[in-house]
C-alpha cells in the first residue's frame, strides 16, 4: 500500500512537473482519495471522492484511469477533449492537472452536473442561494399533478396498475426545492443546487437503478419515505459539495468549455485540442435517457413527451427502445461480417432492428471520429473506452471494427489494450463477460 502511494506520488509528480502545474499538493491530495489496492483502471471506490460524490454516475471513469492514460501521451498535452462527458471525468481531471478541457454532453442533467463540477464559485453566494432555497421551499406549495402533467403517470401515486415511484407528499416537496432553486438569481448556486437535489431523486424513490433500468424496491410498498427526508438529504449532499468546493475549487485549470447537445452536430463547435479521451456508450442498449429519467422530468429538464422523444433522438444509436431510423452506410471487413451474422440470427433477438441498429452505432461514432479528426492536432491522440457486446452469440469486436473504420479517415492504430479490470463497474449494463478496450489512434 505504501510502496503503491509512493508510486501513484511520483507518477503524479513526474505529471505534473511536465504540465507544468503549479499546484501539485491539491492534484496529489484529490488523487491521495483514491482506492490504491484496486487495479487502477477500475472506478470502484471513486463514487466516494471529492466532485464525483455529488452524484453516483455508473458508468464513470476512475480519474486514476485518466491520470494514466495522460501520462502514456509523448507530449505533455495543454488541452483535451470528451465528446461524452456523462459525469464529467475527464474534464474534471484535466483541470486538476492544468489541461484546459472542452466537453460535450447531451443530457442536460448531466450536463449541469459536469458545469457545476468544473464551474468557479463564490462560497458566501452559495451559502446565501443554500439559505434562500431551505427557507423559500418551506413556504412553496406545488400540486406535483399539475406540475408533472407530461411525465409518465408512474411517476406520482396512485401510478399506474398500483405502482408508483413517489407518494404525492415527497414529490410535493421535490419540487417546492426545485421551484425555489429555479427562482435563484446566481445561476452557478442554482445549477450545483438542482444537482444536488437530483442526487437525492433515486434515494427518496420506490425504485434502484439496476442493469439496463430501473426496478421496483423489493418491499416498496410498505417502506414510508418520510416527507423530512427531502431536506435531509439535500443538506446532507451541500454539505458535501461545500467542503468539495472548498478544499478544491482553485484548480490549476479553472476554465473550461461545455457543449450541451448531441456530440454528432455540437463537435463541430469545438476548438483545436491536443488529445481526445472518452468513453461513449456501447452497443448494448442502455438508454441513457430512461436511466436518468427521474432527474430529467422531477427537475423539469423534460416538461412534455415530445422533449423526452427529441433527448432519446439525439442520443447516440447504442439502444432500440425508441422507434428511429437506424439507416446507415458504414462498411469496414470486420463491420460487414459483424451484421451479416446477425441478421442471419435476426429471428432469436428480442428486437428484429438490432442488426441495423449495430451499423447506425458505427455511422454515429465515425462521424464523432470525423470531426475529432478536425479538432485534434495532427500527431495528437484520440484514446476511447469501448466495449464489446454479444447478441444471440454474435460478439461484436467494437475496438477491431473501430480500427478499420478509423484508417479509412485518417486514423493509424497506436494500440489497443484490454481493461478487463473494468468490467465489474463500468457500464455493462448487466453483462458481466464482454470486454472493455482503450482503443488509442493517432490523428494521422
Ligand atoms: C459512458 S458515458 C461517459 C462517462 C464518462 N467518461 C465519465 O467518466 O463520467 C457516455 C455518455 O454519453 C452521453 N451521450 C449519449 N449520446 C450522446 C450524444 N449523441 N452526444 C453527446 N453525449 C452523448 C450519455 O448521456 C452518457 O452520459
């Protein structure tokens, strides 16, 4: 263990000296948080680190993992970009390394709990936004029926065939917070507020979050959330953030550049970046945008079906939950096989669209990679976290299929390694024996 710290210390060290940051101590004393007997690629035990405890995010990176792939790059990078923050990761690592990063997310709630991450603020402000908000909700009064008019119907009691995710009081009280939080005038205290709420929304409900969705409590119907809770948690989690802020708000890097929406339009926004680290979704239908369905509607990111529909839309094609056009022209040997076995499989999958839906998941990440390929300098690295899926027995090898579309638009194979210690925490969506790769290309 000691000989580990040591070793993590120096690597920092060696980093940092690079990068030329200023500010080691606070770099070494964030990454000092990290679980050091665990395989540094896992993200098991970085849900409990300062920023990345504001909300647990399944399917984050560890940020040891990001340390790592930073040090493996020749050139001591100054910039970096992550078309799928999700939690914000990479974004939140490079500043505590003095990288300047630019990250995309088309969630909107996690796309505010990446900004309120990355964002600067002024504590007495936010003490004040905290005050306002406890006092505000305790006089608010919401109809959480007349408020909740275009979400799902299970959402608030009585629900739909005797199942419902909140009782009328707890939600009433949601959203007083949510209304008070909304009237802030300091838009950055607001934004880390409503965060935080939303890291309270899955605790208060009758449902966990599990595999590919969400699942009713076992003995949900005689668990009471009691009403007093909605303000236990909130304070609990500012109080958390606070100290957070505190301790590790002066990065060495305090700027960034978030770009809310769909990385396939909103990259071309981007500026030039040194290296590209990410993680997008895999294959393996995880709606990204079911999973986070209590934040999105509870906070009021979504009002009406149709603004759920246009989310679902905008999201890369790594699912078959919603009816969309999955039409595609990618083609590569390994891509062609891949399809052509499952479509003679079609009839055992649960979905017929799941071929084509595999092509449309290429289609989108190549024109990710297309625009990377403007932004990223030639020479620079573009590093991705993918993983394998399998559907009635036909895998899909998504770091081999990445390999060959890649040359075909300027991409040469630096190398592709196995994180197979990720597997048990990062985003399988319930399937525990597929691989995990670092696929690294070089911007030719
Ligand atoms: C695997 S997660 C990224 C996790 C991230 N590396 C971290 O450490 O938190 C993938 C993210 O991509 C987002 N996403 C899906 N489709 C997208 C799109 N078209 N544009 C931008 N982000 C998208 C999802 O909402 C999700 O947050």
């Amino acid at each position: 263990m000691e000989m580990l710290i040591e070793q993590l210390e120096t690597n920092i060290t060696a980093l940092t000296d690079r990068l030329g940051v200023g500010s080691k101590l606070l770099a070494k004393n964030w990454f000092a948080r990290h679980d050091f007997l665990s395989p540094p690629s896992t993200n098991q035990s970085t849900h409990d680190l300062p920023f990345q405890r504001w909300y647990r995010f399944k399917e984050a990176f560890a940020p040891r993992a990001v340390l790592d792939a930073i040090s493996s790059l020749d050139t001591a990078p100054s910039t970096c970009v992550d078309p799928f923050g999700g939690s914000g990761t990479t974004a939140l690592t490079a500043q505590f390394l003095g990288i300047r990063p630019t990250t995309i997310e088309v969630n909107p709630f996690l796309a505010d709990l990446i900004e309120a991450k990355l964002q600067l603020y002024n504590t007495e402000a936010l003490l004040t936004s905290f005050r306002q908000v406890v006092d505000d909700a305790s006089v608010i009064r919401v109809d959480p029926r007349e408020e909740l008019w275009g979400a799902p119907q299970t959402l608030i009691a009585p629900g739909v065939g005797g199942r419902w995710i909140y009782s009328v009081q707890v939600a009433e009280r949601i959203l007083a917070y949510r209304a008070a939080i909304d009237a802030l005038t300091d838009k950055a205290s607001a934004r880390l507020l409503r965060v935080l709420l939303g890291s309270t929304l899955v605790a208060l409900s009758n449902v966990v979050i599990s595999g590919k969705g969400r699942r009713y409590r076992s003995g949900w119907k005689n668990r009471v959330v009691p009403v007093s809770a909605v303000h236990r948690m909130f304070e609990a989690a500012f109080l958390n953030a606070v100290e957070d802020i505190v301790r590790f708000g002066r990065r060495p890097c305090t700027s960034y550049t978030l770009l809310r929406g769909d990385a396939r339009v909103a990259l071309a926004n981007a500026t030039t970046a040194d290296f590209a680290l990410f993680s997008p979704p895999y294959p393996n239908s995880f709606d990204y945008t079911d999973i986070y369905n209590l934040e999105l509607w509870m906070l009021g990111y979504l009002k009406t079906p149709v603004d759920n529909r246009e989310l679902r839309e905008a999201t890369l094609r790594s699912h078959v939950q919603i009816k969309r056009s999955f039409e595609a022209t990618s083609s590569s040997p390994s891509l062609d096989r891949t399809v052509a076995e499952l479509r003679s499989r079609r009839s055992e999958m649960w979905d017929k669209q799941i071929p084509e839906m595999v092509r449309a998941y290429f289609d989108d990440l190549i024109a990710v990679l297309g625009e990377l390929h403007r932004v990223v300098i030639p020479g620079g690295s573009v590093m991705m976290v993918v993983g394998d899926s399998r559907y009635a027995g036909v895998s899909i090898d998504v770091g081999k299929i990445l390999v060959e579309l890649g040359k075909g638009i300027g991409f040469d194979l630096s190398s592709l390694s196995s994180m197979r210690s990720m597997r048990s925490s990062a985003q399988q969506g319930g399937t525990y024996d597929l691989d995990e790769t670092l696929v690294h290309l070089i911007r030719a």
